[in-house]
C-alpha cells in the first residue's frame, strides 16, 4: 500500500462523512504496522461538542481491529488543501505509534505531501 493508494482510501470514505453541521467532509485511512488499513469519516451531532473527527474515527477502528501500531494516516477533505489534524488528534496519534513518529499524508495541489507527527505536534505529552 502506497501513500497515494491510502490517500484514495480517505478520499473514499470522506464521502460518508455526516456534516450537517459543518459541511465539512473529511475522510481518514491508517496503515498499521503489518500494512492493515482502516478508514474513518468524521461524524456530527446537533450537541456540537459531541463531534468526532475522521481521523480518530478511524484510529479508534483500527484499535477496535485489534491494531494498535501505526505508520501512517491520509487525511482528506474535498473542502480543503493541505487539510492537517487537528490538536486534539494529534495528541492521539502519538499514542498509537508503529516506531517513533508518523507519516501524516494529505492532498496539496492534487499531490501527496507528507509531514511527520514529530513535526507538527512536538514535544507531545506521553506517560
Ligand atoms: N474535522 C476532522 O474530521 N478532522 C480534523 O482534523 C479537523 C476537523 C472535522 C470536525 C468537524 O466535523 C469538521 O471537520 C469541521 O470542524
């Protein structure tokens, strides 16, 4: 599984997101350690705090699979370029970790951009 294949996943999945709210559709897929993946979409509810982002949606499918190690995660949305995880899902993500960092894909200008977890949540909290 390439990174762009994993991008299309999230690309996919992104359609099912529930957003009446927002409007705002993102889609998310990880590569676990043994090159499982497992897609999520974000999710909405008229108690607004109540949201849950894609990527965590599909994180926590993926703990529910029995994977806890993982190596990367495409992140799209078809209403934003460059569309990164929010805080909260960062500090998530540093919890789940196949070695010592991430690769976080996402869409620029129809290309696969990656960043490193390391680089956009440093210094991250762990116990
Ligand atoms: N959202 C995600 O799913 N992932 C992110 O990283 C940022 C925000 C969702 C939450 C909400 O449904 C919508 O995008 C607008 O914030």
């Amino acid at each position: 599984m390439n990174y762009r294949e994993l991008l299309e996943k999230a690309k996919e999945v992104s359609q099912n997101a529930y957003v009446p709210y927002s409007k705002f559709k993102v889609g998310a897929c990880v590569l676990t350690e043994d090159g499982s993946t497992f897609s999520g979409c974000n999710f909405e509810n008229a108690s607004y705090g109540l949201t849950i982002c894609a990527e965590r949606n599909a994180i926590g499918t993926a703990i529910a699979n029995g994977h806890t190690k993982l190596k990367a995660i495409a992140i799209y949305s078809p209403n934003e370029d460059n569309c990164v995880p929010c805080g909260a899902c960062r500090q998530v993500m540093t919890e789940f970790l196949a070695g010592n960092d991430l690769d976080i894909i996402t869409e620029v200008n129809g290309e696969a951009k990656v960043y490193k977890l390391s680089y956009l949540m440093p210094e991250s909290f762990k116990i």
